[in-house]
C-alpha cells in the first residue's frame, strides 16, 4: 500500500498517468512512466530466453510511427511521414532489428503479427511484400496457430492509402484482420480533424478488401470530433453496420496530453465527457439492436463489437489467449513496446533517427523498461484483472502463480472488501464500485512505495 503519500496526492498522480493514455489501453503495473533506462542488451535476450519457455504466445508487433498528416483528435505519438525512400530505410532498419531477436527466442514460433501505427498503409505493394518478407526470413509463423485459421495477422490502415494493389500483398502474406481507420463518414469532420481521407476512400477501400477476400474488416469509429454530430455519427454506424464489417470499434474522443487538440488549449468538460460517453453507447446499442454482439464487457468507455459472422479479433497487449495465457509481445520498429512475459517489459527508443543510428551500429534500439519479479508481475495480474476484467477468482491466481490469493494478498483484499470496494463470492473476488474509484482504490493498495516514489518525484507532486 502507499504508505507515504496522502490519497489526495496519489490522486494527482493517477491523473497525470490517464492524461498519458487512452483508455483501452491496459493499465499496465508499473507504468511507462516509473521505468528506467535499460543499459545492457543482454538484460533484453535474457528475459527472451525465459519467456520463449513459458506457455503463453508469442506474437509480433511492427510500430510503422509515420503519418501523411497529423490528425488533432490523435493521442498517440507518431512521427511525420518521411519520403518514399525513408521507408525503405526504415525497413532496413526493421530488417536489422528482427535479425537480432530472430535467435534469441528461437525455437519457438510466433503465433501473431500486427502492423500497426502509425500509419502502415503508406508503403507501397512493394514495400508491404518486403515488410512480411522480413517477418517472415527472421521468424516462423506457427503453422496450425489461430492466426493463420482465424485471425492474428493483423494490419491497420487509413483507408485513403488502402488501395488494390496493396491489398492484394496483404492477402498474399495472409493478413486475415484489416483494421481500417474510418474515424466518421462526414467529408467535413475528417477535414477537420486534420485528415485526408474522404467518405467515398473508405467504401472503395471497404469494397476492395472484400474482393481480394481479406477474411476479417474492423472498422473504427469515432465519436466527439470537432463538427461532429449526434445525427451524423449515428448515421455513420448504420451505413458502417450495412456493410457488415466483421467488428465495429467504437471510440469516445479522450483528450489525452498527447493531441494536438490538448496541445492547443482544447479542454473537455465533465459534462461534455458524460455527452460524449452517452452518444458511444447509444451507437453501441444500435449495433447491438442490428446483430453485432459485446464481445468486451469489462470496459464502460469503448466496445469492440463482433459482426454476426466475427472471428476472434484479438488486440495483442495484455490479453489472455484462448488457453487463458498472456501473450508475450516482441515490438520491433520505433517507440514499439514489448513484453516478454512475466520477464521484461521495455520500449524501443522513440526518435527515428537514434533507433536507425543504434541499430546500424549493431546495438539493439531499446530505451526504457522494467524488470517484471515475481512480485511485479502478482500485482499487474491484480491491477489488470480488476480493471480489465471485472474481478479474479482464488483458483485463477493459484494456476498462474502457485499461491493462495487469500494469503498473499489478505490484507489488501479484507480492506478493500469491508470498505465495500470489492465483494468475495463464490471463490472469487470481483468489482463492487464504479470504474473510476475501482481504479483508484485497486491503484492506492497495490501500487509498491518504490514505484509510487518515481512517478511523484517524475510528476513533481508533493
Ligand atoms: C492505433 S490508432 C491508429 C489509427 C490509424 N492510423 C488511422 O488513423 O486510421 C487506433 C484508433 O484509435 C482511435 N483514437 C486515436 N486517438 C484517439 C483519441 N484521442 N481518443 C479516442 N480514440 C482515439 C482512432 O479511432 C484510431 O483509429
Ligand atoms: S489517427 Fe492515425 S493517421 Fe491520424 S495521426 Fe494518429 S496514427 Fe496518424
């Protein structure tokens, strides 16, 4: 528990880190911004090592941080785009960097690959063929995994860019989940936003995705961009709907400090948060009411909807496989995140040039991280499972760390229980409190002094 610091502060600190990140991304323990500096890259191949001898997946994450333009809504940090020639080099770059990992976690296979950005639709047919053949000469795709049958081979792309050709390398490298950008149908919303891409893109791009035969489309959408409407984001979802994309990816626009939009004094009240949460489940209902099911029921502030013919979509952070283990993640590419599971958890350098100059010079671009102990990774499985997953039971925290919850974590768990924060039933804990203090009172118990030190002096709260 944080003994040292009032809730009041500790509160401060919790804002600054939502302030960082998007909600659906996973409340990872300890956060990005406690990590430090990881010297050695045998700290790196080490913990690959391990991990490769643990159960759970491993699949492969490739970060493409370019954009033709930047969009204001945006709350992830991508560069600029670089000239058609830069990609290449950035694929050389790619090519270098998965040769150094290729060995460490070898023998195993990996068992999913995701492209994402980022805006990985700019390469060319060309260049999307080397970009899998680079994948592909350094590491071997399970044969009989859920990504080939089902779909881990993902690829997101801004529909503007998503031409024929295109499409048809990415059937050809078996991509079997496109995940389109459509943000909203309205011409004038998307100008906007800053973006290029008109409606007219996106059902040309939808049309010819089906026609190459990708197996799954997502679509993503948006609701609470400047110039948007109730009205025309309703709209929007029954046109999406009726064209019968495989998921529908439901977002409320959060300011984090990363936009453009907060970056430019852009501030949303409370009551427009609440407005803009109601109008995300009103176009959840919706695609509710046409077929498309829940298929994420933890979260209250976005949705992934399954379409009636839906295979399992997958995002690869943090998520338990169909065995109910926890992938391991290699991201390779600038500012890429990786997890190599239940061992290190760390960031490849973001600025594209000392990524590129690093791995000429043959050192493996990594910048940041944390070293995952035994005791890390019991309260990241606390933290992740009640803020993600609505509770954990006895039996599932025995499978995955050998002890009883009761008695590793009893004090804890008695506070939180007798202040009503969570109830215990039938061997398992679950969320008794909304969201928000969920996430607080979970935060405030399990997160170590040590941790809750940097991000206070990092924070500089008192
Ligand atoms: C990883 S981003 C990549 C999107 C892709 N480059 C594109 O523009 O089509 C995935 C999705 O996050 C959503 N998103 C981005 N910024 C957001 C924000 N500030 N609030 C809520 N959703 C956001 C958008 O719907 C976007 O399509
Ligand atoms: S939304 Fe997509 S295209 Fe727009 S800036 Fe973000 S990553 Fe780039």
């Amino acid at each position: 528990m944080a003994k040292k610091l009032s809730k009041e502060s500790f509160s401060r600190i919790l804002r600054q880190l939502h302030s960082e990140s998007l909600p659906y991304e996973p409340p990872i323990y300890p956060p990005e911004a406690a990590w430090e500096k990881i010297g050695k890259r045998s700290i790196v191949y080490k913990a690959w090592k391990k991990a490769a001898k643990l159960k759970g997946q491993i699949d492969i994450y490739i970060h493409i941080p370019f954009c033709k333009t930047i969009c204001n809504f945006c709350g992830l940090s991508s560069g600029k785009l670089i000239s058609p020639a830069g990609l290449d080099k950035y694929l050389d770059a790619l090519n270098l960097e998965a040769g150094m990992y290729a060995s460490s976690i070898f023998p195993r296979k990996i068992t999913g690959i995701r492209i994402g950005g980022g805006t990985p639709s700019l390469f060319s047919a060309a260049q999307i063929r080397r970009l899998f053949g680079i994948v592909y000469k350094h590491f071997e795709l399970e044969k009989n995994s859920r990504a080939l049958s089902q779909g881990g081979i993902v690829f997101e792309a801004n529909p503007e860019f998503l031409t024929l050709p295109k499409l048809k390398a990415l059937k050809e490298n078996n991509v079997n989940w496109i995940i389109m950008g459509v943000q909203s149908l309205d011409d004038n919303v998307i100008r906007l936003a800053n973006r290029v891409q008109k409606a007219a893109h996106v059902k040309r791009a939808y049309e010819n995705a089906r026609k190459v035969g990708i197996k799954n489309i997502a679509c993503d959408i948006m609701y609470g961009l400047n110039g948007q409407t109730e009205e025309s984001f309703m709209g929007d979802i029954r046109t999406l709907a009726s064209w019968r994309p495989n998921a529908v990816i439901v977002f409320g626009f959060t300011p984090t400090s990363r936009t453009s939009f907060s970056r430019h004094g852009g501030i949303i009240t409370h009551e427009r948060w609440r407005a803009i949460a109601a109008t995300v489940k009103k176009g959840l209902r919706a695609l509710e009411s046409i077929g498309y099911n829940n298929v994420d029921d933890a979260e209250d502030y976005w949705r992934v909807l399954g379409g009636p013919e839906e295979t399992n979509y997958t995002y690869t952070y943090d998520e338990k496989d169909d065995e109910g283990d926890w992938h391991s993640v290699l991201g390779l590419g600038a500012g890429a995140l990786s997890v190599a599971y239940k061992n290190l958890r760390y960031q490849n350098t973001c600025a594209l040039s000392d990524y590129m100059t690093k791995l000429k010079h043959g050192h493996l671009p990594v910048d940041r991280g944390a070293t995952l102990t035994n005791e890390i990774n019991m309260i990241n499985y606390m933290v992740l499972s009640f803020v993600n997953c609505g509770g954990v039971s006895d039996k599932e925290f025995k499978r995955e760390f050998g002890l009883s919850l009761k008695t590793k974590f009893k004090a804890k768990l008695e506070d939180l229980t007798s202040r009503g924060i969570i109830k215990h039933e039938k061997g398992r804990y679950t969320v008794n409190a909304n969201r928000e203090r969920v996430i607080f009172e979970i935060s405030f118990a399990f997160f170590e002094d040590s941790v809750v030190e940097r991000l206070r002096s990092k924070f500089n709260i008192k």
